[in-house]
C-alpha cells in the first residue's frame, strides 16, 4: 500500500450527502480524497470516477480541458444512481503540478499541443501514478467497479492492480471551441476513446 486512511466526515453537495475520506501517500505526503455516495457495501460493482485534479477546470471554471464538464456529471451520474464512489486524485495536471501547467498552457497558446507542452518541459506525456487509486479502492474494500472513463490506461492499471473493471462507462461532456484540439489530442495522442 502506497497510502493510509487518515480522516472521515460527512459533506453535504447539491447531488446528495457524500461521506469523505482523506487519504496520505506514505512516501510523498501528498492527500488524495474519496467521495463516497449511498451504501457502497451492497453494490456488486460500484459506479466509480477517478478523477485528477484540475483547479482551473474544477474551480476556475476553464474551456480549456473536459475536467471540470466531468466531474459535474460524474456527480450527476452518481446523484441518479443513489450511490458510488468520486476518487478526487490529486495529481494537477497529469501530476506535472499546478504552476508547471500553467507554463504548459502558455507553451500552448504558442502552438504546441498538450503533449507536446508537457513533453517540451521535461516531463512525460502522463506522470500521473494511477496504481495510488487501485490503493484507495482497497482500503475501501471496493474489488470490483463499472469505471466512468474515457481513458483506457486507467482501466489496463486497476486491472494490473487486482481491481476488477467490469464496465467502462463513457464520460463524453464539455465539448467547446477552446478545448476542442485539447480533446482531438487525447484521442489520437493518449488513446483516449470518443464516439
């Protein structure tokens, strides 16, 4: 295990009254949260989201990205379910952290495309470490899970991880002309799938 429990609490939401639970990697520090909807425990596959965190997409309200489009919708999705799990995984942009993705985005406005950007400051296309999520599902004795995805990686990890992926459910939102070739690239780029 690459993190621990920490803390628990209620969070009342407009789409219903989550239990959170905060999380620590062991070696980093770093926090990752779980929003927990409904009970979980008589699920046979519980409706999941992992989601990374994007302050500009899900609090600054940017076009820029999908990210804050769904997480909104996984909320909603949870909402008309009656129950499921939000693991908020903070690794801000694709774990290259909050101020190198601000850099990013001005290699972007310069022509280069998200890879490229990331690629062009050193980094690698995704740094994000999806194997911390396989982590959080087992301290919540979640094993098996229908994931909201558009990102196959993050259904091939869990996998490798010992968490079942019994269904990939699309989460196809926010299409707008500032995010369009954002998205285009990470379909042909990061093999993310789109109708």
């Amino acid at each position: 295990m690459k993190l621990k429990k920490i803390a628990k609490t209620k969070l009342p939401t407009s789409w219903g009254d989550f239990i959170m639970i905060g999380f620590k990697e062991i070696n980093t520090g770093k926090d990752h949260l779980a929003l927990i909807l409904g009970d979980i425990k008589k699920e046979f596959s519980v409706l999941s989201r992992i989601h990374s965190e994007c302050l500009t997409g899900d609090a600054l309200f940017s076009l820029r990205c999908d990210c804050g489009f769904q997480l909104k919708c996984a909320f909603e999705m949870l909402k008309k379910e009656g129950t499921g799990v939000i693991l908020y995984h903070r690794q801000e942009g694709r774990n290259i952290g909050l101020l190198n993705k601000i850099k990013a985005y001005s290699l972007q406005d310069r022509g280069y495309d998200t890879v490229e950007a990331n690629n062009k400051l050193g980094f690698a296309d995704d740094e994000r470490d999806f194997s911390l999520c396989a982590d959080m599902l087992k301290l919540l004795n979640i094993y098996k899970i229908r994931l909201l995805t558009n990102n196959p990686e993050k259904i091939k990890i869990l996998n490798n991880y010992g968490i079942t992926v019994t269904e990939r459910i699309p989460l196809i939102t926010g299409l707008n002309s500032k995010n369009k070739k954002y998205l285009e690239i990470k379909k042909k780029k990061m093999g993310h799938l789109f109708k």
